[in-house]
C-alpha cells in the first residue's frame, strides 16, 4: 500500500511540474514568402538542434560594415534526409544562404537553399516553407 501511495505522488509531481517549453512559430506570421534574399558571409555558428536549426553568418554590408545574419533551418530530421550533418558547416566557411527575409527587417532569414564557396549546393534538395 505504501508503494502504490508513493507512485502515485510521484506521478502527480511530475504531470504538474513546470517543464521547459520549445516555442515553434508560424513561418507567415515571422517571414515574407513574396520576398527572398541572398546573403554571402563566413559562418560563426551552425546549430543543428529542434525545433529548428540555426546558421549564423558574419557578412560584410554595401557600408562596408560586418554585420551578424543569422538563417533558421528546418529540423534537424528534415535536415538529414537532404544530406546535411552537424558537421555541413563549420566555423569559417564562407556560404551563400538565400531564404525568405524576416517581416521585421532584421537580419533574420527563413532557409530555402545554402550554397559553399564553390557554388556547389549544400543538402540535396531545396527546403520548403511548409517543412518542420
């Protein structure tokens, strides 16, 4: 009996403990799919996590100025069934990323393709604004 009492607690404590939460956004309500941009910069970051992935780039604006980007990716599952790894981008390769610009104006992108500096396509496929 004092078993079953002591599961029971512990059930409850856990349905009603906080727990983190992943917030997964519209891509319309963050993007503009009439637009697309093309930035060339070196990567500093690639994080291959969920919900979505990110590539931060440094790139060097028509002021001459460096400027940070940074692309959200689809899931790393999606990622993989078009041939990206957590090891497709390291720090200081030089990429050119083309995706839908945020709605805000900063420099933020929606992925749809990644090239390297040879212009040899990064993945296998072109991503989609429907994807997870």
């Amino acid at each position: 009996m004092r078993m079953r009492i002591d599961l029971a607690a512990v059930t409850l404590a856990l349905l009603f403990s906080p727990a983190p939460a992943q917030a997964h956004h519209s891509f319309a309500a963050f993007f503009d799919p009439t637009k697309t941009v093309s930035i060339t910069g070196t990567v500093t970051d690639f994080r291959f996590t969920n919900p979505h992935g990110t590539i931060t780039l440094e790139v060097k604006g028509e002021d001459g100025q460096v400027h940070v980007w940074k692309a959200e990716t689809n899931a790393p599952v999606v990622l993989m069934r078009r041939g990206w790894r957590k090891s497709s981008l390291k720090p200081g390769d030089v990429v050119t990323l083309t995706g839908w610009p945020s709605r805000d104006g900063k420099p933020y992108i929606r992925l749809q393709g990644a090239t390297d500096a040879s212009g040899k396509p990064i993945g296998s496929s072109p991503f989609g604004q429907n994807d997870s």
